[in-house]
C-alpha cells in the first residue's frame, strides 16, 4: 500500500527548499538549492526570477522522485515564500525586470517621499509597516520614477511566490500573509490600501487577488506537471510568508513563546490572536490566518553576514576547504571567549530593519586590536547578529510581555554556539524543534488544515516536539548586558556617518 506524504515548499532567499512529511510532521525527506543575490550597484540587490522557478522546480522534481522510489504518494503541496520582494510582468507572465527581494534598498529617496507625504506612523498604523526601502511602495516609486516605460507597461507588480504560482497555474493570486508584508494592504479591512495605492499611482488591476493562506489552487498546468512527475490532480494550497510560516512550524502558537530565526536574514516574532501595532513603530505585524497575528522585527543581516564573511573574505583560506564549511568558522568561534575579547561587529552589511528601520546602516568592526584574528571576527558576527535579534527582542517583549521560552529555527538552529549565544544575551531558555525546517513545516500544516487532514492549524503546537535546548549561562549574561550597552552607544553614535557615507556612494 502506497504511503502518503504531504510537501511544504520553501522559496527563500538564497536557496529553495522542498521536505516531504508524514501527517504528524516528521520528515521524510528533503532537497535545497541555492541560487545568488545580484549587486550591480551599492544598496541595489536583485534576482533572476526565472532561475528561481527553474531551481524550484528542479528541487521539487528530485524530491518527487526519490520519494516514489519509497512509495511514497503526494496528498499536496503548500508553499512558503519570502516576503518584501517584487518584480514587474507584462500580460505573459514574462518579467519586465529583475525581482527586487527585502536587501534592495535603492529606494531611499522615495521613502522619504513617502513620509514626507504623511508623517510616517500613518502608513504604518494602516499597513503594519513602517515607510522603509524593503516594502513595495518605495521600489514600485523607484520603478515610475527611474523605468517609467516599464512602469507603464507591467501588467502586474508580483512578489516570486506569485510569479511562480503564475506560471503553474496561470492565476494571479496572494496569500493575505505574503500581502501582508507588503506595505500596501490596509490591515484592518483585509484589502488593498487605496489611499496607499494613489499615492503610487497604481490600481488594484496591477496586483493579484488577495486570498487565505488555506486557498487550494487551481490545477498546475499539465506541462510542469510532465516536467516535474507530478500527478496534475494533486492540490497545491498557497501558504503563507516564510516568516508567519516558521513561528506554525515551530509550535509557536501559545502564549509566552517567542520565536527566533536566522537564515540569510533574521526575526524575532510572536503570536497574538489580534493585529497588535508599536506605538513606537519598531516591529511590523502580518496576518498568518483570521485569527493568527504574527508581530515581530526582521533584520537584513542574519546568516547573509556569515556568508559574506567565508565567500569574500576566506576564500583563499586552506583551512576551510573547498566547500567553505560553515562548521569550520563555527569551531574558530568556538575558541574565543564570550565577548571576543573586546570585538564588536554591527553587522550592517544590507542596512537594517527591525527596529530601526535605517537603511544607511553599514558594516563596522568595532574595537578591533592587534590581538585579534580571523577566529575573533568569526564569533564578533555571530554576536553581533544576536545583539540586532536582542534589540527586537526587547521590543516585543514590551509589546506583549516576556516570553517563558525562544524556539529558534532557520539554519543557525544547527549550531549550538549560535544557540547558546542567543540563549545567553537574550537571558531565556532557547529550544530547537525536531527537524528545526520551520517555514517548511507550517507550510505544510496550512496545506494539512486546508484539506482537513488535521482539525486546524492548532496542532502544531502538539505536532511540533523539542529535544533540544540550552539554557543561560548568567555569567555570561550579565558581560553580554555590558557589551550591549557599549553596542548600542556605538551604534548610535555613528549614525551621522552612516547618512553621510549613504549620500557619498550614491
């Protein structure tokens, strides 16, 4: 007898990932690629959004067929996609431009524009988030201002999920979750914001139509079916953000537990059964189902930094080989005391988001002394990474109280010095759910409640098991609470030079 699986999709923003699980969450199987960010000029970021398809759908394939060999059959597919991103497409489908993903922020100049127009906790009283270079009416401006032929001719500003789901099934569609990150749809009536949109200079005919994130599909065309051997009958469920998707796949769905991820980027979230807005707008909040809220802040600079650190600066270094293994960056780490004696990175290599929202931010090391070597820098951006996740930490704990645990996901949750760092600064016990694939996973599960397999996407919180965990070390926790007091006044202080450096290198 045929064994049935169900697969939760993950389109990220380095690579794509597909997992295979049973219905109670355990996984049966998985693949990933990757593919690359495009940086032709400073702040600018882009992606080729025909690769990503074609990534996709050669990961899935893989996934497919190794999963037949094991006689396992396919119940659906549901997908989890990165937010903030945007590309232009004429009435073909076919990409009028490259997909501008969240780490573009080339459009400086039109968010001040916006916020000149109100003042900027309008719009983020309206949208739940703050006038800022990632969200879509600053890059749709920089679009009408610098490509106008191409403005005008776009029959549609999509993010990649949709893109994708475009040329599957030749619909236009978007999850509430994914169009909730956007900064153009109005929390409080669930539609697209118009007051947002004519300050555009758009029309809701230029964007897709809004649906749930339990949304079953129309029917994949049948040449990606051929192409990927799929049966053409299987459901496809639209999901949601890969944000509002992890907190779900990581049992996150209780109160008093607070999320934290770190992939390319980073988050802090929690749930709330109520859109819950900052008086002081640092932390933005999406819809993940009609009765699910996630609020939270998301850096730019996650494992992105780390990335940047072993593809430019270590390339020629024997010791991490020819695949550049993180794990060897992670033992160099390892070596150095808390505090890398004295080192502080500001990881701002992409600006930065959460919680405040400054763009101009760039990449420092702090402190920097002959005594300090490559392993130092190493665990100077691991810490420095957890310090921006203890600034929205302490945000939302304003916001909705402090949390009893952290459930940490993403690919930092591989590492126990990643997650001991996180327990340690943030003062919490930290736990790792079994599987650790988030996004995957609560993509999974909308799927599973959109066909009723299980009752509702509330058992998650029983689906999801832990068996890892690591608790603060209060020694160091209080050094920790020293440095970040010396971190935050760094930060501060250079925010002059960062605005003047910005205005120089554009």
């Amino acid at each position: 007898m045929q064994k049935r699986a169900v697969i939760g999709g993950d389109i990220g923003t380095g690579s794509c990932k597909v997992v295979a699980f049973d219905f109670e969450g355990n996984i049966i199987g998985s693949r990933t690629m990757e593919y690359p960010l495009i940086h032709p000029r400073w702040g600018w970021a882009e992606q080729d959004p025909r690769l990503i398809l074609n990534t996709f759908v050669r990961c899935l394939k893989e996934l497919l067929g190794s999963l037949k060999d094991e006689n396992w059959g396919i119940e659906l597919i549901s997908l989890s996609s990165v937010f903030h991103s945007v590309l232009a497409v004429d009435h073909q489908n076919t990409p009028l431009t490259n997909c501008l993903p969240w780490a573009d922020s080339r459009a400086l100049a039109e968010v001040e524009f916006i916020k000149e127009q109100r003042l900027p906790h309008y719009f983020y009283q309206r949208t739940g988030c703050p006038p800022h270079p990632m969200y879509l009416p600053g890059k749709l401006l920089w679009w009408k201002k610098q490509m106008p032929d191409v403005f005008e001719k776009a029959h549609k500003f999509i993010s990649i999920k949709e893109y994708i789901l475009a040329e599957l099934t030749g619909e236009y569609l978007v999850d509430f979750s994914v169009a909730s990150g956007s900064g153009l749809l109005n929390l409080h009536e669930l539609k697209w914001d118009n007051e947002v949109l004519e300050l555009i200079g758009i029309n809701t005919e230029k964007l897709s139509t809004l649906v749930s994130t339990q949304t079953v599909l129309p029917p994949i065309r049948p040449v990606w079916a051929r192409e990927m051997g799929l049966d053409p009958g299987t459901p496809w469920v639209i999901g949601g953000g890969d944000g509002t998707c992890s907190n779900l796949g990581s049992g996150a769905v209780g109160q008093g537990i607070m999320t934290a991820m770190v992939g390319t980027s980073g988050a802090v979230r929690v749930m709330s059964p109520e859109p819950k807005i900052d008086p002081q707008g640092r932390t933005w909040c999406y819809q993940m189902t009609d009765n699910m809220w996630v609020s939270g802040g998301a850096i730019n600079n996650g494992g992105i930094v780390y990335r940047w650190y072993r593809d430019k600066i270590m390339t020629d270094d024997m010791e991490l080989g020819s695949t550049g293994d993180y794990e060897v960056m992670n033992r160099w780490a390892q070596e150095i005391p808390p505090g890398s004696d004295g080192l502080l990175c500001l990881p701002f290599l992409a600006g930065e988001r959460s919680p405040y929202w400054n763009a101009n931010a760039r990449g420092v090391l702090f402190g920097l002394g002959l005594e300090h070597t490559k392993k130092h820098v190493a665990r100077a951006i691991m810490e420095g990474v957890v310090y921006r996740m203890y600034s929205v930490y302490k945000a939302l704990a304003e916001l909705n109280g402090k949390p009893v645990e952290i459930r940490a996901s993403g690919g930092f949750a591989r590492s126990p010095l990643w997650l001991s760092i996180l327990s340690d600064v943030f003062g919490c016990e930290v736990k790792v759910p079994d599987g650790v694939e988030g996004s995957a996973l609560g993509a999974a599960i909308l799927g599973m409640a959109a066909l009723k397999i299980i009752p509702s996407v509330n058992v998650a919180e029983k689906m999801v098991t832990t068996s890892y965990q690591c608790t603060p070390d209060w020694e160091n926790h209080r050094l920790y609470q020293e440095i970040y007091k010396v971190y935050e006044k760094t930060y501060w202080g250079l925010q002059e030079s960062f605005a003047m450096l910005a205005k120089m290198k554009r």
